[in-house]
C-alpha cells in the first residue's frame, strides 16, 4: 500500500480501509504507484541488503517496482497485497510467468513464479503470519504503515514484528504533512521505538524533500527510518 490518497484534491476524505483501498485498485493505474524506484529506496537499500539471495518482505505491495529491483538482484521476494487487481498486473507488466493457487489457512489467493523467488499473497494484512512463509531478512515498507489509521498502527506493526527474522532491517517510510491536512501523521523515532519495543532498534536514517506529486497533496518531506530486529 503506497502512499494513500482517493482524491488528490480533497483533504478531508474519510481514513483509509481495507475495502476501499480494494477501490483505489479497481485499475491498474493508481496515481501514488511511482514508475520509478524510490529515492531512498535507491540510496540506501544497502542497509537493508546485507548478503546476496535474502527473503524480504514487502508489505501492502501494489505492484512496487522495487520488487522487480530486488528480484533481478538474486533476491526471493514475498508481497501482501489487499486487492487483487495489482497482484496479476504485476507479474504480467514484467513478464513474469506465474500460478494462482487458494491460500491455506486463511482466505486469499497467493500469485506465485514459476521459479518460486516471487510471491504475492492477496489477503488480508492483518490475517497474514509467519506460519505462511516464515521471517524475513529484510522489509521494504514504503507506505504501508503510513497509510494506516492510527488506531490501527498497533495490530499493524505486531504482523511486522512476529515476521522479522533476527538482523531483519526494515526500511520504513513515512510523509510528512503540513498542517492543513488531515490524512494520518506519521511517526517519530521515539513512537516508533515505544511501539516496535525491546529487542529493536530504530534509526532515523534521511528525510528528503518530497517529490512534486506528493507536494500537490500537501506532503512536504519523506522521512525513512531504519528498524532492525537485534
């Protein structure tokens, strides 16, 4: 789940849901899906990237081009994604060759490669645990918790925490707004700290000015933290 908007113009629209982020997807274009790598994702996924042929997770995935990045890097990647509609896109605009099987456990149906480096459970996050596919090495989060009601950030980052491995670094990015709008704030280091708890560090790696499409809805800046599972 990238950056989340309904309506670029509106600042007052209603916080976002599992069902209507299944409406943002209705189409393979979406404003907020970025053709190009994320700038933060290009100048620092050393971080994240610490060996060859690592399992990352990337969470509320749409179709990220950085998953195409890291799977033509020698890298396994796993996405969840709510709605189904960028799941099958994803592997047709890449011309990756693919199966569609039911989940087990849980509702859902799960995209997969032919050669098994890459799959996208369609699910629901929340639903989603370890027992599916095990932990990570590393999590590629650009805008999953961002894009959550607070009083969701909770039941969010404890699926992130029950699915990183020991030395998982998760690269997570936030928007910061300005004061007119009314989508979710992000988060600081310290609330970040409080919420991941004991056993993770978290850094506050680079803020950068944010790209213009973002400035129309009123982000100023992105914020990238770094956290990692010790």
């Amino acid at each position: 789940m990238a950056h989340n908007d309904q309506h670029q113009d509106d600042h007052h629209h209603p916080k976002t849901t599992l069902e209507t982020w299944k409406e943002y997807w209705k189409t393979p274009d979406v404003w907020f899906n970025k053709p190009d790598l994320n700038e933060l994702f290009i100048n620092y996924h050393q971080r994240m990237l610490t060996r060859s042929g690592m399992k990352i997770f990337v969470p509320l995935c749409g179709k990220a081009v950085e998953m195409k990045w890291l799977l033509d890097h020698g890298h396994k990647v796993v996405g969840v994604e709510v709605a189904p509609v960028p799941c099958k896109t994803f592997f047709e605009e890449n011309c990756i060759s693919y199966d569609v099987k039911d989940m087990a456990g849980i509702p859902g149906e799960k995209y997969e490669s032919l050669d098994h480096n890459m799959v996208i459970y369609s699910c629901d996050f929340f639903r989603f645990t370890a027992d599916i596919c095990g932990e990570f090495d590393g999590i590629w989060d650009s805008g999953g918790l961002n894009s959550m009601a607070v009083e969701d950030r909770e039941a969010y980052i404890h699926v992130i925490r029950r699915l990183m491995g020991k030395g998982c670094v998760n690269l997570t990015i936030f928007i910061n707004l300005d004061n007119s709008m009314t989508y979710e704030k992000s988060m600081t280091k310290e609330e970040l700290e409080k919420a991941f708890g004991e056993g993770f560090i978290v850094e506050d790696v680079k803020e950068i000015e944010a790209p213009e499409r973002f400035k129309s809805i009123g982000c100023d800046t992105l914020q990238l933290f770094a956290i990692t599972k010790i």
